[in-house]
C-alpha cells in the first residue's frame, strides 16, 4: 500500500476506535445556492405566471418563462432539438416509454443495476423489462448481453449511465440499429457527461434527467426529456400535458396523459443551477481523477472503471468495490461505519438489482439472479460517495484518503 502523508507515519487511531476523525472541517453542502436563485424565484413570482399553460408554439422566437428560458438552454447547450421539463426524472421516464410506443405485451431490455423507476416506467406501461446484467469494472449495462435478450417482443433499450459515468452508446446504438429498437437514455445521473463529441441523453431516441435534490442539476424535484425527433416531442409533450394535443386546445384531449409538467419556481431554480452545472462538474471531475490516482494502489478496495470512449464524467456518485475477501471477518457495513466516524459519508447504494427489489420480487422476476451474477456482486460489495464531497478543496480530498489509509491499515 503507499503511504500518503505524514501523518500516515504515526497513523492515528481510526475514529470508530475513539481516535481522531480524518475530516477536520464539513465537507461542501449540497444543494448550493445564492443570490441568482433567490432573484429567479422572486422574478418567477412577482411575473405572476407559475405555470405552462397550453402556448408553445414550435416557431415562437424568444422565451417567455423560466420554463422555456430552461428548455432553450438545455437545447443549445446539448446540441438536441427538443426538450421539455417536466415534473420528475420519473414523469420523464414514464413519458418516453410511453411516447416510444411500448404497449402491454412489449420488452423492454432494462440494466438490472439502477434505480428503480429505469423499470417501473416499463411496468406501468404494461410491459415486460427484461434485465441484463452489467460490467463488472464500470457496473454500466454489458452491452454484449444485449443480443441474446432480444425477442419478438423487444421494442426498446433503456440504457443508464449509472452514477455520471456514459454507457458504451457506439455498441448500444449499433445494435439498437440493426434490430430496430427505440434507444431511451436514463441520464438521471449523468446531467452534462459526454460519450465522445455527444451528452448523454442526445445520442438514443430519446433522453431523460431528474433535477432531484441529490443530483447534479437540482430544482428540488423536476426532469426533463430530450429528443431529436419532433413526432416523438409532440407526443412527449401531449403525455405531460394530460393528453392534449401539441398546440391544441386547453379542454382538448386525444391520448391518455397525465399532468407532468414543472412549475415556474422550480423551473427558475433548475436554470440558475443550470448555469453552474459545467464548472461544478468540473470540480468533480479533477477530485475524482485525485482520488482515484491516491487510492489505486489500495488493497482491499476497487475503484470503478470508465469506459473508453468516456469524453467527461458527471460523478453524481464515487463509486467503488469492497472486496470482502480482502478484509477477513471486517465486513462492508463495518467499513462504512468506519469511514463514517471519520466524518467520510458513504453508504452502500442500491441493497438489490431492480429485480431482487420486493416489487419486482413478487412478481416472479428473482429468476433473473442465476442471469446477473455482476448486478448481484456488486451491490453486496458497493459502496457510494456523494458527489458533495467532491466539491470540496484538495484537503478535503486529502483527509478522504488519509480515512482510507487509516481504515485499511488498521482493519485489514
Ligand atoms: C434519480 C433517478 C431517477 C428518477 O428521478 P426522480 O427525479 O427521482 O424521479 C431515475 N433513474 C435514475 C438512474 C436515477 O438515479
């Protein structure tokens, strides 16, 4: 193992044991705000329009609410047609399958390591997902998996960039192609990561966001939908719009919607946060590659792979891999009790693959355990950073690894 500091030599006692935390100071807090956001909110007020009423005009020139101030900004900056906020990165799922067309009958090829709403849009549609497993080293969908799980039923692939980090879109897209699938990007994660010269949620057919408390660009709650193809954003919008047809009439109906859409408040936060999304992620980026050189020579851990072709992660999460057989009779729940008495918050993420989750459970779907034997290993072995603390300055990366040290010498 290499020694990182000094203090290494006269390695203090780990917290848990009654010696001193690693973390002098806290770590950034999540969500941050100033005054930009406070003007926003006001302005979204005081304008005394609070919500989308039925006005988009696809040929309207000039923004005329937050909301739309927002949709423009995330067009420009993906270089993507079409986005439309809406009320979570739930409703953002839950629109583009519906919008793809998926019926009662469908698959859906689905990772089986993600959140759980990658699968319960498929559900609510009525259709089947089919869960594939993911790569050991980036815990990303095993794109080689895919081919063998399509049948005559197969009309789409959700794929997810799970925790900032890009999927490998040049093999999915490639496949997608040749058997005809509908491409969704859950990007609820990856706001601002890039596969070679593209975002994520600009490459498949359509593409979703959360702004959810925790993730990189936050209203609080809300999402957003991406897609290239106007056919498919008038139905996104027409779902999101309780069914009303694009530019119709506000008692019109012509499809079963629902009423997805953002408010004006959270509208005018998310465009504020927007703006700061690339230097944040920035910051992100240049800890995580800090962190990932200073730890990967530690035994007893495994820091999560990038894929290749991988132009810039989000790091919504540091992710990496307790290797139990490393670590004798210390168990993971003890490292992160650990790592958290050393004032380093960490946890275990996901408890099961979308399918091991009771829901799922009851519904005949644990049969996929004997086909996701990586999904399996890695949420009995993951741990997640939150992508706060890596906001923080170098010392707070430093005193990171400094309770990484502390823990592994004395525990392993
Ligand atoms: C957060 C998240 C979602 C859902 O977003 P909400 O805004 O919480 O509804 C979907 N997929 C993934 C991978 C997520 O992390």
């Amino acid at each position: 193992m290499k020694n990182y500091s000094k203090e290494v030599d006269s390695l203090n006692k780990p917290a848990i044991l009654g010696g001193t935390k690693a973390k002098t100071k806290p770590f950034v807090q999540w969500p941050q705000w100033d005054e930009s956001e406070e003007e926003a909110l006001i302005n979204a007020l005081r304008s005394g329009k609070w919500s989308r009423r039925n006005s988009t005009n696809l040929n309207e020139k000039g923004a005329s609410s937050y909301i739309e101030l927002l949709e423009e900004d995330i067009k420009k900056r993906f270089d993507v047609e079409y986005a439309l906020a809406v009320a979570s990165g739930t409703a953002a799922l839950d629109v583009a399958v519906r919008a793809a067309g998926i019926q009662p009958g469908d698959e859906v090829i689905v990772p089986a390591y993600s959140y759980i709403a990658s699968a319960t849009c498929v559900l609510h549609a009525g259709a089947k997902p089919v869960f594939v497993d993911i790569l050991e080293d980036t815990w990303n969908l095993n794109v080689n998996l895919i081919t063998e799980s399509i049948t005559s039923k197969t009309k789409a692939i959700i794929v997810v960039h799970i925790a900032g980090q890009p999927s490998n879109m040049t093999e999915l897209m490639k496949i997608a192609k040749a058997k005809g699938l509908i491409v969704i990007e859950d990007a609820a994660q990856a706001i601002g990561a890039m596969w070679g010269n593209s975002y994520v949620g600009t490459i498949g057919d359509i593409g979703c966001f959360s702004l959810e408390s925790t993730k990189n660009v936050t209203a609080g709650e809300g999402g957003i939908v991406t897609t290239n193809n106007v056919e498919l954003y008038k139905k996104l919008y027409s779902l999101h719009m309780a069914g009303r047809p694009f530019g119709g009439e506000w008692y019109q109906h012509e499809s079963l919607g629902w009423n997805y859409r953002l408010s004006e408040f959270q509208a005018a936060i998310a465009y504020v946060q927007l703006q700061r999304m690339e230097s944040l992620n920035k910051i992100r980026e240049e800890n995580a590659i800090f962190l990932r050189e200073q730890l990967k020579d530690f035994v007893g851990i495994k820091i999560t792979g990038i894929e290749e072709s991988v132009t810039r992660q989000a790091y919504h999460l540091f992710t990496f891999r307790f290797l139990p057989e490393e670590w004798g009779s210390f168990t993971r729940k003890r490292f992160i009790l650990a790592m958290n008495a050393e004032g380093i918050p960490c946890y275990e993420g996901y408890k099961n693959p979308i399918y091991g989750t009771e829901l799922f459970a009851n519904q005949g779907y644990l049969s996929y355990k004997q086909l996701c034997p990586i999904a399996e290993k890695i949420c009995s072995s993951s741990v997640w950073i939150p992508q706060n603390v890596l906001l923080g300055d170098k010392t707070d990366q430093k005193e990171v690894v400094y309770a990484f040290e502390k823990i592994c010498k004395s525990f392993r």
